[in-house]
C-alpha cells in the first residue's frame, strides 16, 4: 500500500468562504455551481463541505461568520501550506503584516491562523501535522 505523498510547502490546499448566513450561501452555490453541501458541526451550528456532484470530492468550505470565524470579512479565505506555522507568523510579522487570528490547532489536521499582508490581503497559514515537502 502506498502512502499519500505529504502536502507541498507553498501549496494553496483549501478555501473557505466565510459570510454570516453560510446555509443561504451554500444554496446559492449550489444552484449555481453544483455542489453538494454536506453540514459539518461546529457545535450549536452547521458549516458547509462543498462537493462535487460526480466524485463527491470536497471543493471548498462554506462558513458562518461565527466562532473562530466571527469578525472575519464575506471572502475567499485561502490555505497555504508553511512549513513552520510559528516562523510563518513572526516573519509575517517583520515584514509588515497582520495577525488577524492567532495559530490554533485544526482537529488534528495541523495548525494554522489568519494573517493580512502588508497590502491588505488576507489568507491563512496551515501547517499540516504530517508536515510539508
């Protein structure tokens, strides 16, 4: 049995849209694109996976604007894989950007936070637990 190869540093490996109705949104994109909204529980509330119809592959997350979530923009939120989250985040830091959530932990998935660079953008850092190539 082969292994899954480990994630590329640099590699953009998921999006998230964060807004504060994601079950409308979720039918919105549904309708127009096709996925498949399949709830995740965040606990008192539901986000969405968007999947493709044919493979039943997740696509992209649809969020509510609650939780770790709450005060993020209506936007894209991309993932990009680091190889050190904490060295990611200083650097971001000397360089002039902004840490809009600090790094917390992703269901054993790895570590990641949200950062602004130095023009205004905004995407999260993910360090995958199994690390990166």
């Amino acid at each position: 049995m082969s292994e899954s190869p480990k994630p590329e540093q640099g590699a953009i490996t998921w999006i998230d849209l964060t807004v504060n109705d994601a079950g409308d949104i979720r039918r919105f994109y549904t309708d127009v694109v096709g996925w498949v909204g399949e709830p995740v529980a965040m606990g008192e509330y539901d986000d969405f996976n968007m999947s493709s119809p044919r493979s039943g592959h997740p696509m992209a997350g649809i969020c509510h604007a609650r939780g770790a979530n709450a005060g993020l923009p209506a936007q894209w939120l991309i993932y990009i894989n680091v190889a050190n989250l904490d060295h990611s985040i200083a650097r971001c830091q000397e360089l002039g950007g902004t840490i809009l959530r600090p790094a917390r932990e992703m269901g054993g998935m790895g570590r990641y936070c949200v950062i602004q660079d130095p023009a205004g953008a905004v995407a999260a850092l993910f360090e995958p637990a199994g690390g990166v190539v």
